[in-house]
C-alpha cells in the first residue's frame, strides 16, 4: 500500500514537472507594436559556445498572424557587453515574417542581445560557455 501511494506521488510530481516545461517552451510574444500592431516572436533564452556563431531568429506577424515583410529587426549588446560581443547584422529587415542575425561572444558568462521591433524591446538571455573539451 505504501509502495502505491508513494508510486502515485512520484506520477502526480512528473505530471507536474511535464506540464510546467511545456509551458515554458512556449515562445514569448510581444506585441502589438505601435504604430503598425505587428506580434513579435523572440526567441528564446539561449546557449552559446565562445567564439562560435549563434543564430537569433525573430518572427514578426500581423494581427490576423499573417508574417509581415519588410519590417526593420533591430539587434543589440549592451554596452556593458559591447567590447565581448557582437551581432551581425544588428539591423534586418524580416523576409517570410522573419529576421535573423548571427550573436558571437569572446568571453564566457551569461549576456542579453536587446531586440527592438517599432516600440517594443525585449532582452534575450544568452548563455555562453567554452569549447568543448578534446580528448
């Protein structure tokens, strides 16, 4: 009996667990912008090796969810940051509804690129470690 009970406890926490990661891996939106009322899709927290390229992919849609073209994806470090890393380009213009810039660190430690869409800026969290060791 005590096996049973401890057995429905441990099923009851991973249902837990499972449905607190699903919700966390939905992606953020921000939105509606001003003036134009684009949805604006970050992409999420991430994790980069130094000195090796990460791709950061904004997506950018109407209000009925259509992806908009031509909309201007500004990409930035911070200045505290900017002499350590680096995005390139640091302005796109979204194809398909979406704009992506490639993120390099020379240094290890946790950074933000700042992502501005019209009047919105977000700050994505980035992760960066060494190389992988080789043995």
């Amino acid at each position: 009996m005590r096996q049973r009970a401890l057995c429905r406890g441990v099923v009851a926490l991973l249902l837990v667990a499972w449905s607190l990661m699903l919700v966390s891996c939905r992606p953020t939106v921000l939105g509606p912008t001003t003036p134009s009322g684009y949805r604006i899709e970050l992409p999420e927290a991430s994790q980069a090796l130094r000195r090796h390229p990460l791709a950061l992919t904004v997506r950018v849609s109407d209000a009925a969810g259509k992806p908009v073209d031509e909309v201007l994806v500004h990409f930035r470090v911070p200045d505290a940051w900017a002499t350590r890393a680096r995005v390139d380009p640091p302005t796109v213009a979204t194809r398909q509804g979406q704009a992506t810039t490639t993120f390099w660190a020379q240094v290890f430690g946790r950074l933000m690129v700042q992502i501005t869409v019209e009047d919105r800026t977000a700050d994505i969290p980035i992760t960066v470690v060494g190389e992988t060791p080789h043995f």
